[in-house]
C-alpha cells in the first residue's frame, strides 16, 4: 500500500509486535526510536476516547541526519522522520510520509540522492518489520 507521498506494509503481526519488529530492523538500518507515542493512550490522558490501535515512532539515523543538516540546514524542519504502525480496517500496517516528499519542499536538488538513499532505509525497514517473524521475549 502507498501512494506518491506514503510508503506502507501491511502485516498479519498485532500493532505491538509489529512495533517491535519495526523498532529491531529500523536498528540494523541505522536508525533509533527518539520517541514513541501511543495514540490512544495520549488521547486519553487528554481526555479523549480513541479505540484504533495507532503508535507513532520518531526515528533518526543520527550520521544521516548530521549529514543532511550539513548540506541544507533548512532540513531540520522534516526531521525526525516518523513511522506509523497503526489498525487500518482490522490490517495493522507499518508506515510513513517519504522523507524525499518532504524534502521536495525546500527544492534543493543536492538533496536528492540522499533523501532517496534514506527513503530506501525506511521502506527495507518497513517491508522487513512486516515479514519477519517476532520472537518470544523480545
């Protein structure tokens, strides 16, 4: 599932699993949790009722992001990236904005290269997270 400016997996993993089956192959890419938010755990500490499973995870490659910040300081408006894993219709599904399609917005062609190098990351980290099996205890 994707469109032209999201990429997404679907798997048969429940949205805990496949967290923390994204959180695992987004490591061997590279890249760290920063933060993780339970939607509806947050909705409801605000006061709010929400009952479809949803976790947003800030990530960063931090050599990337150094990387980034140091050809076009701008950038650091996009980051951190963020993945979703969240209930669509009964389908948890793993996902994010491309990084690329953000980027397009500063309209620096230098970046092109390497934000497409960091969407690849993402999606090998997306598609990887939706197969793999989890195993007990992690």
């Amino acid at each position: 599932m994707s469109s032209q400016y999201t990429y997404a997996a679907k798997t048969d993993k429940s949205v805990p699993e496949a967290v923390k089956a994204v959180q695992k192959s987004l490591k061997e890419h590279g890249f760290g949790t920063l933060w993780e938010m339970n939607v509806p755990s947050k909705l409801q500490e605000k006061g709010v009722d929400y009952d479809r499973e949803a976790v947003i995870l800030e990530v960063c490659n931090p050599k990337q992001a150094k990387r980034l910040l140091e050809t076009n300081l701008q950038a650091v408006y996009f980051l951190p990236c963020k993945v979703v894993v969240c209930d669509v219709d009964g389908q948890t599904t793993i996902g994010m904005v491309l990084p690329s399609v953000m980027m397009d917005a500063l309209q620096d062609s230098s970046l092109h290269a390497f934000v497409q190098e960091v969407d690849e990351a993402l999606r090998q980290s997306i598609d990887l997270a939706a197969k793999t099996a989890v195993a007990d205890g992690t």
